[in-house]
C-alpha cells in the first residue's frame, strides 16, 4: 500500500497500531520506491552530480589513509579545544 501511494498513517489507522513506531516494524519501503521520492522531492536530488574522477567506478580518487589521518587531526584538535575550554571528559 505504501508503494501504491497511501500515506502510512491510513496503514497504521488500518492496522489498528496507536503507535507509527509500532506500523514501523511491518512495513518496509523498496529502495528503489524510496530513490524515486527521494529523486522527485528532495532539493539535493536535483543538484549537479559530482564531476567524475576518471576511474572506472566513478569514485573520487581519494587515499584511506589520508582520510583517516585527517579525521584523527579532526578528533584530537576538538578533544584539545574541549580540554581548554574545561568541558572535557571527567
């Protein structure tokens, strides 16, 4: 029914469930039905995509480690400013 259109608040009215969260556990979306609404309503869905980066699978040509490296430089400059800042952990 979701699929179809109907707005899961009829599915759970339907179902008899007081809670969304309940209705939740017993439906699930395709991935290509969430692409769709995704694609046709999200504001970022109709940006330009990405240049490509010359490799075959599209992906950027950007080194692990190099990413690692920065997310560690990343954790390590806000755990120092937190540690300045007195709001570190106790």
């Amino acid at each position: 029914m979701l699929e179809g259109g109907a707005d899961i608040r009829y599915v759970q009215e339907m179902l008899g469930h007081t809670k969304l969260e309940t209705t939740a556990i017993y439906t699930q979306v395709s991935i290509t039905k969430l692409k769709e609404v995704y694609n046709a309503t999200h504001p970022t869905a109709r940006l330009e995509p990405p240049k490509a980066s010359g490799r075959a699978d599209g992906a950027a040509d950007v080194d692990a480690a190099e990413l690692l490296a920065d997310l560690e430089e990343e954790a390590t400059d806000e755990a120092q400013s937190s540690f300045d800042r007195g709001t570190g952990p106790e």
